[in-house]
C-alpha cells in the first residue's frame, strides 16, 4: 500500500526509493506491497505544521508505502523474532511493525486456559468497566483493553495468549538483533476505542521512533495557537501497518517505509509518552465499578485540591434519597488554611479535656490525639452537617427518636456519595468522626447555626500512595434470606 501527496516531490538524498513497478515476485520471507484498488483513495499529505524553534522536527513524510512481510510461518517459543526477519528487504529508515501474538508466542507467553476468564483476572491491574462477561482492565503496563490483552485468537484451542512482559523491551531486542541497519521497530495490538466501533491496532511497544508530536504551544496557519494538539505517530504507524497484515492473512509483520525521519538513532522512550495516567484519565471508572473506587485515604501528597472538584462532589452528595422530600444535607468547605488550624486545635483541646475526664494518662491521651492527624495533615477539609428542617414532630419520644434516624441515615447516604464522587475526580478522603463528639465546639469556632449538625469531618486529598488493597468479602456472609 502506498500513499502520496498531492505533489510529489523528489526524494531526499539518502531516502529509501520505491521497488520498480516489474520486480519480480517475492519470495518467501521477502517483503510484498500491496497497492490500493482501483478508484480507491491514495493520496493523503501529513502535515506537521510549523514548530516553533526547538519543538521537534518539521520534516514530513512525500510518499509512504506499507509492505507486508510474508512466509515467517507459525512462531514458537524460543523463537528469535528479528532472525525470522532475516530475509526481508529492509532499509535504513524503515519502521517494523511486529503483532505482539508472535512477540508473545516467541516469548512464551502463551497459558493452557480452557476459560481464559482467570488469566484476564491475573493480568488486570485495575478494572475499568464491566458488563456481563466483557471486561475492560488496566493491565500492569497501562494499557487499558478489552480482557487485559489476553486472546484466544490465533492459538491452540484451550490456550490463550499474554501481553508480552515488557513490550518496550520486546522492541529493544527486536531491534537490537537487526543491527547494521537504522530501523525503527514498534510491537503493536489491536484495541477498542470509547465511543468508536470498530477495532485498530496500536502500539503497545516502541523501540527508535519517535512515539508522538506535541502541537502544543505551535500557531497554525491562521495565527491560532494549539493547545490540545498531541499525534500519536507510534499507532497512526501500527494502524497503518494492520491493514496489510489482516486478522487473517498470517501476515505478522509490515514494513513502513518512506518515515525515515520518524527513526531515532537510540531506542527512545518507548510506548511510555503513549500511556495517559490514570490520574489523567476522565473516565477512569466504569459505572459498575465506580463505587469500589471509593477507599479510605489517610496519607495525602503536597498537592493542592481543585476547589470545584469538590463542588462536583457536593452535587452529587445532595442528589442523594432523603425522607419527606426533604434536603438535610449541609457541606461547610474548609479552604482557609487559618480555619482549618483554629478548628483542630479547638476540637482536640475538647478532645483533650474529655479524656482528662476519664482517667486517661498523658501518654496515653498523646497518643490517642495522634489519631487526628489525617485531618491535621489534609490540604482540604469538609464538614458535612444534619439539619432537620421539614422533620415531622410527634408526640412521644419513639416516632421522634426514629424520625432523626431517618435524617441521619439521609445524610450517611449524602456522604457517601460525596465520597464516591471525590474518588471519580482523583480525590482521596477520609471521613472521620471527631466533630460529632465536640458539637458546640464546631459550631462556635465555623459559625454555624445550632440546628446544624456536624456528622464528622471529611479529609480531602490527592492519595500519597495507592491504598492497600480490600480484604476479599463475599456477599453471602452479609445476607440473610427470609
């Protein structure tokens, strides 16, 4: 497949030259290039824009072709992956990409799993989505795909494949064994994409290209500055590559000829600039598993909160189910770092003085007051309060006593989705206690109305590390059927 640009121009000195139109027939092993039908579109003109002075390279690409690598054959383990590219034509500047089945054929990757449903859960890092059997999991390399990248396509029945260990390091290697000749080499898989039907492959390993362009800060021609504009080179290529490979051609591999100035001279950064973090990621939860994000964090990073992620999350807190069509829910945000301190202090002298009371010992009262110390060492504080307002009154103490219950469950439940939300955002939280033993105290220091019920203080803050995994519970210990 080849694509040219509307004007072609004369190649470069030192650029790879297109095969004469009557080359013989490849042989096994050697490279053959499949050309557009007729009336089909051939032209497309990468356009790189015009960097400012030391972005990166301006160079574009005039003419690109896209040559299937034939006659490798079934790939085992053991196999040397650039030795099984030993007979095809290959020139400096080329970019091989490679379908990681073979990489982790050759690699040993492949697992007896007659229901691959447990090598998908041993390979998930973190899940994504989930609906039925279909799973979409962040797997220890980042990626996130269908069933953490485990196939069982093009394997012996009962057997699936693994994503290679290191994809990177696949690439390295590949290219390494291809030495005396400047290539780039990228392992590439074939992924989903949200809101998109359809597959395509992209590169999950990249070993001397360069993996992307950032636009970023670049005026275009009409003097506009991009901000957003970010092309991942490494999966356009890997895209590229697939459509003369095929799913079932037993093609494995295509050469990408004529991005010379795409090759580095060192292997580069991998796959590494490719991969958003999650903490960058606006759909980092599947609506499944959005509840299950929500963890209890009690050491947070030097990182500031954005104010209007927890104005996010306080939405979602008053959108929970309240008694009488009722809204007993209050948030006071503690964005003053003087409040913050004044509160603390006031709230662990009562803390202090209760203990006192009780016949604790100093050491012993140090000790317990240490436990505040999630809240001392927050960069945001919410203190989440019950009001009654539209309460009904009755005329003993029993239907009174089970009307606040109704209000304070209301608010338990506003608080969890306030959590839930803040974990959505990338917030870590913890909701602690204390307030509810030293009412008047936090009444009087944040001055708050006396019908306004502090129901315990909420820590907000960017987790330090992630939290330890849960301790696995199983349902049915906590259900009783009648």
């Amino acid at each position: 497949m080849t694509t040219d640009s509307p004007a072609p121009t004369s190649p470069e000195p030192g650029s790879p030259q297109p095969a004469a139109p009557d080359a013989p027939p490849s042989q096994p092993g050697s490279p053959q290039t499949r050309s557009p039908q007729p009336g089909s579109p051939q032209t497309r003109s990468p356009q790189t824009g015009s960097p400012q002075p030391g972005s990166h390279p301006v160079a574009s690409a005039q003419r690109v072709e896209v040559i299937a690598v034939t006659g490798i054959g079934e790939v085992r383990a053991g196999d040397d992956v650039a030795a099984l590219l030993s007979g095809a034509d290959l020139r400096d500047g080329d970019i091989v990409v490679v379908t990681s089945k073979i990489v982790s054929k050759a690699e040993g990757r492949t697992r007896h799993a007659p229901d691959r449903t447990e090598a998908i859960a041993a390979e998930t890092e973190r899940v994504v989505a989930r609906r039925g059997d279909t799973v979409i999991a962040q797997t220890r390399h980042g990626f996130v795909m269908a069933a953490a990248g485990v196939d069982a396509s093009n394997t012996e029945p009962g057997t699936v494949l693994l994503l290679p260990e290191d994809p990177d390091a696949s690439a390295r290697r590949i290219r390494a064994g291809l030495a005396g000749r400047r290539v780039g080499v990228i392992v590439s898989d074939t992924f989903g994409r949200p809101w998109r039907n359809g597959l395509t492959d992209v590169a999950i390993g990249v070993a001397g290209v360069r993996p992307l362009d950032d636009f970023r800060g670049v005026s275009d021609s009409y003097g506009n500055q991009l901000n957003a504009t970010v092309t991942a080179l490494a999966d356009e290529i890997a895209s590229a590559a697939e459509l003369v490979k095929g799913k079932l051609d037993g093609v494995p591999v295509a050469i990408v000829r004529g991005l010379s100035h795409l090759v580095t001279g060192d292997d580069g950064p991998g796959v590494r600039p490719l991969v958003r973090v999650a903490d960058d990621d606006l759909f980092r939860y599947g609506s499944r598993d959005v509840v299950f994000a929500r963890r209890t964090i009690r050491e947070f990073a030097d990182r500031p909160v954005d104010p209007e992620a927890v104005r996010r999350a306080v939405a979602a807190g008053i959108a929970a189910p309240a008694p009488h069509h009722t809204t007993p829910w209050r948030f006071v945000l503690l964005e003053s770092p003087e409040t913050r301190v004044k509160l603390l202090d006031a709230m662990r002298e009562a803390w202090i003085a209760d203990l006192r009371g009780d016949g604790f010992t100093e050491q012993s009262i140090t000790k317990r007051v240490r436990r505040g110390d999630v809240l001392r060492n927050a960069p945001y504080l919410v203190v989440p309060c019950l009001v009654m307002e539209g309460s009904h009154t009755y005329r003993d103490d029993r239907r009174n006593a089970s009307e606040r219950e109704m209000f304070v469950v209301a608010t338990g439940a506003g608080v969890e989705n306030f959590l839930i939300q803040l974990a959505v955002e990338g917030l870590g939280s913890a909701w602690v206690s204390s307030t509810m033993f030293c009412r008047p105290v936090v009444r009087e220091v944040l001055d708050l109305p006396d019908s306004w019920d502090p129901m315990g203080c909420v820590a907000v803050g960017h987790a330090a590390a992630p939290p330890r995994d849960r301790a696995p519970r199983d349902p049915g210990d906590f259900i009783v059927t009648r």
